[in-house]
C-alpha cells in the first residue's frame, strides 16, 4: 500500500512539475474490453502531447470462481506512444512501455509446523517489466475512440516472499515465479476531451 501511494504522489509531482498546456480534447480515458471476460479490470488515461501520447495504465486482476486458490494482481503500466499518422494521435502507434505487477495469493500453501498446528501461507510477488507494444486507435467526430493493441515485454527483476517462514521446496519454485515475460493485449474503447 506504501508503494501505491508513493507512486500516485510521484505522478501527482510530475503533473505539478510540468504545468498543463492541453488544449480541449487533449486527454482520453479508456477501458480494456476484453479483461472484463477473464476478471482485468482497467481503466486508462492518455494524454495527447503533439501527435505523440502519454498513456498510463491501471489493472486489477480477481481470479474467476473456476481457479482452486485467492489471487489478485495489481499492475501499472506507463507507456509512450508514437503515431505514425498525420492525425493526432489516431492510427497505427507503436512504443516503449513500463509495467510495475503485484501479485498476492492469501492461500497459496497450508503445512503443518513442529507443534503439529496448520499454518497458512500467503504469497507475495512483484517485478518490473519493460516491453514494446504496437496498435491501432480510431477516433469518432463524437469523441469516441476504440482501437487494439498487443504488446511484449521481459521481466527486469522480481520478489517473492512468504509468510510464517515458508520456503516452498524445489519441485515447486518454477510456479511461484512471475513469468518472464509480459503479454498484454486488448480491445480498447473510451471517450476523448
């Protein structure tokens, strides 16, 4: 929770540090459309600076009632987009991206301790990815916009850590990883002001 709120701080400064010449039509706010089917939810913003965009990126992630554990993600994505089209910011883009995840899973492990008690084990994990994504976006005369998108990147660093001293043995590590690569990928619609 620390870190969310740090994060949302640095943003708020970097809002402050550079003062906001937009004019109207500027901004947009967007949702992924095909997370709702797989439990992401998302919503996004982009702030359009010349023919270039600023996108930022919040998800959180429930598990469906068909997996067997609790499990939630958070992520944050920052990317910058170029267009490669004589519209503002409407068209094929493409760019670097940024992507901060969070995992927790509350019941990830039961064992049983030296005084025979159950012991429930929570774990935790977190990593840093960049990557390239690449799309296309069309904007309606209304405001609307919509468009896909697809994008890869690698894990950079990770952490994993467990509660009540659990250390999972070796059959068991490769599924406690964040994977090492990050797919993103969606159908994306929202309105532009």
């Amino acid at each position: 929770m620390k870190k969310m709120k740090r994060t949302l701080l640095v943003l708020i400064g970097l809002t402050l540090l550079f003062p906001d010449k937009t004019k109207a039509q500027d901004h947009e706010i967007q949702t992924n459309m095909l997370g709702i089917f797989i439990n992401n939810y998302s919503i996004s913003y982009e702030r359009l600076l010349k023919d270039k965009g600023w996108f930022s990126n919040v998800e959180y992630f429930v598990n469906p009632k068909s997996f067997n554990y609790d499990y939630t993600a958070f992520a944050f994505n920052t990317e910058y987009r170029f267009y490669f089209n004589s519209k503002k910011a409407e068209g094929i883009f493409a760019g670097p991206y940024l992507n901060y995840r969070y995992t927790s899973a509350p019941d990830y492990a039961n064992f049983i301790n030296s005084n025979s008690e159950s012991i429930e084990v929570e774990q935790t994990s977190s990593g840093i990815a960049l990557g390239l994504i690449t799309g296309k976006k069309w904007v309606h005369s209304s405001g609307f916009v919509y468009g896909s998108y697809v994008g890869v990147g690698r894990y950079l660093f990770e952490s994993v850590t467990y509660s009540n001293n659990y250390e999972p043995s070796d059959d068991q590590d490769d599924f406690d990883e964040l994977p090492a690569f990050n797919l993103r990928f969606g159908l994306a619609i929202g309105y532009r002001f």
